[in-house]
C-alpha cells in the first residue's frame, strides 16, 4: 500500500497499454524490479537458485499481494477515514507477513541455507508482490500515470523486493551464527523488514526523493551483503571440504577410531549390536562422501563448468534411504550428532538429489 503523498501524483481515465505513454507506464512500474532480481542471479557465482525456484517465489509474491489487497480492503472499509494509519501501520504488517510465508518457508525446510539464496528468493517473492501491486494501482484513475509509475517501479517495487530479501537474509544470517532456535530466529528477520517498510510509508521524505533513496540504498546494501555472504561460502567451502576429505581418508585407513566421530561410535557399543553400528559407519560415510560430491560439484559451477548427472549418486541416495530403515528411529537419533546435517549440508544433499 502506497502512501497517501504518493497517490497524488496519479490522474486521467485510465491506461491503454496500447498507447505509447501507457505503454512506458507499465514498462518502468514493472521493468526495474525484474532487471535488479536478474542482476542478482548473475552476481550469484554458484549459481544456488535455479529457475523454477525464482519462478516460484515470483509466483508466492504476486499470491500475497492478491490476499493483501482483499485484507487491506476489508480493513480500510471498517475504517475508511483512516486510511493514512493504514498505510503506515498496519499494511507493511500485513504486507510483510505475507510476503515472509513463502521465504519463512524456503528457510525453514534448508531448501535455501546461504545468504545469496535467501536473498534472492525473498527478493523475487518482493518482486511478484510489486508487479500484482502496481498492476492494480495502474487501473485506478487517480493512482495511476508515468510519475506514479516510475516512484513505484524505482522506489516502492524496490523498496518490496529489498526488505524481503533483508528479511531473509537477517534470518539465515542468525541461523548461522546461534543455529536453529526454532520460529524465534524468524523475528528479527521480520522485524526488521516490517520496520523498514514502515518507515518507507511514513512519508518523511517527498516521494522522489524517498524512492531516490531506496533506489540507491537497497542496491548497494543488498550487494554488499552478496559479496561478503559469497566470501563467506568460498571459506566454508575449502574448510569444510578438507574436514571432509580428511575423516574420509582416516575411515579408509581404518584410523577412525583415533576422531572424535570414532570415539562416539564406540561409546554406542553396549546400546546397539555390532551390525547396526556397522550400519552406521557405512551411514556416516556416505554422508561425508555425498557431501564431499555437493561441494565439487558447487566450485566446478564457480570455474563456469557444470558436472552431468551420476548414476552412482542415484544409487547412494538409495543406500541411504535403506540404511535409515536398517538403523531405525532410536539409531538414528544416536548417530544424527555425526552426520552432515546442519542446514548447509542438508541444503547440499537436497540439490545433489534434485540433479538426478
């Protein structure tokens, strides 16, 4: 929902797409949303997002703005006098829980676990709720026409985009660095975007100059926070893929034992028989290996090269499948404190599997 300085701008009978001035209108309230969430693919070196998943999003964000648009109506009708505290208050609540439904989710299920990914999905869910929402201002007379256009398409389609992706990085970022805690880790995600949101619909600022500054703003904040989250990646990368390779090689050499991972296998001896334990062992090898895989396959993507897909993977996630049941509910939560199962790697055993 637009502030109410914002809807002034508007005027005329309505827009003809046909007509050339029309036709600009839609084309900057839709174009400089779409060109920034395609800047952010390219700048995603790993390529974490693939296209349906941005489809995805794009197609939760234009959902949310279709239930908002009935939530906010029903609102300002029980209060039609009100409609600037609405603008204010209450829609970027309401705005931003919806738009969260769909990255609250792809974080929560490890189907994104990096700063990139998130971002880019919470920012494409933006973008689908800023094309259904500027469709909707560019019917009516008295908020549509190129000036109302173009705030929308640089300031408020921005400013959409930019808060959920804030969000949803905020989120992975706590995650990280506290681990999961839960549905508590989603509030200062989404604090933070509905606090933003609603500062944007305070009106402090003249509405070009306020989308003047979301425009430079949201850009240099969000790609900073891409550089740093892709350094990031690149060092978890090496360190993790060494720790890996190294307890691979000491199974091999049958030097478990000497790892801490070794150690706790053989304090399971007296709760488990030897042929669940050896289950396990064959467990957390594969593990590791299907891990190691996953990140091979992400720095071949950062050198510009793609892996084909692996008969053997298919075959391993079918061991894996078979060595659950083997092991059973009460071994699996025994064994679960070794394996690769922070979101990071639950992320990356996810996307090897969607390759084959």
């Amino acid at each position: 929902m637009e502030p109410a300085s914002v809807q002034a701008y508007g005027g005329g009978e309505g827009l003809n797409p046909m007509n050339p001035l029309d036709a600009l209108s839609y084309a900057v309230a839709f174009v400089p949303v779409l060109a920034f969430l395609a800047a952010l693919r390219l700048m995603d070196t790993y390529r974490l997002v693939p296209r349906q998943r941005v489809l995805s999003s794009l197609a939760a964000g234009a959902m949310a703005a279709i239930v908002c648009y009935f939530l906010n109506g029903a609102i300002l009708d029980l209060a039609p006098d009100r409609s600037g505290e609405l603008a204010r208050f209450s829609a970027p609540v309401i705005e931003e829980l919806a738009k969260s439904t769909m990255w609250i989710f792809l974080v929560a299920t490890a189907r994104v676990a990096f700063l990139v990914d998130a971002g880019i999905c919470a920012f494409a869910v933006g973008a689908g709720f800023s094309l259904v929402e500027n469709f909707s201002y560019l019917q009516e007379p008295v908020t549509h026409g190129l000036a109302v256009s173009t705030l929308r398409g640089f300031g408020t389609a921005v400013m959409h985009g930019g808060v959920a992706s804030i969000g949803a990085i905020l989120t992975v970022f706590v995650s990280e660095r506290r681990g999961w805690q839960g549905w508590r880790m989603f509030l200062p995600g989404l604090a933070a975007a509905i606090g933003i949101h609603s500062l944007f619909n305070q009106g402090l600022l003249p509405p070009a100059a306020s989308a003047a500054v979301m425009l430079v703003t949201m850009p240099l904040l969000i790609s900073g926070v891409f550089l740093w989250g892709e350094s990031s990646l690149r060092s978890w990368l090496g360190d993790k893929l060494d720790r890996d390779i190294e307890l691979l090689n000491m199974i091999a050499m049958g030097e478990l034992h000497k790892t801490r991972a070794g150690a706790y296998l053989q304090s399971l001896q007296d709760s488990f028989p030897p042929a669940i334990r050896g289950d396990m062992l064959c467990m957390l090898q594969l593990t590791i290996e299907l891990s190691v895989r996953a990140k091979g396959d992400m720095l071949m993507r950062e050198a510009g090269l793609v892996a084909p897909p692996d008969e053997e993977v298919e075959a391993q996630f079918t061991e894996l499948a078979y060595l659950e049941k083997s092991i059973g509910r009460t071994g699996m939560l025994a064994i679960r404190p070794l394996l690769s199962q922070s979101r990071k790697e639950l992320w990356e055993m996810r996307r090897l599997a969607r390759k084959q």
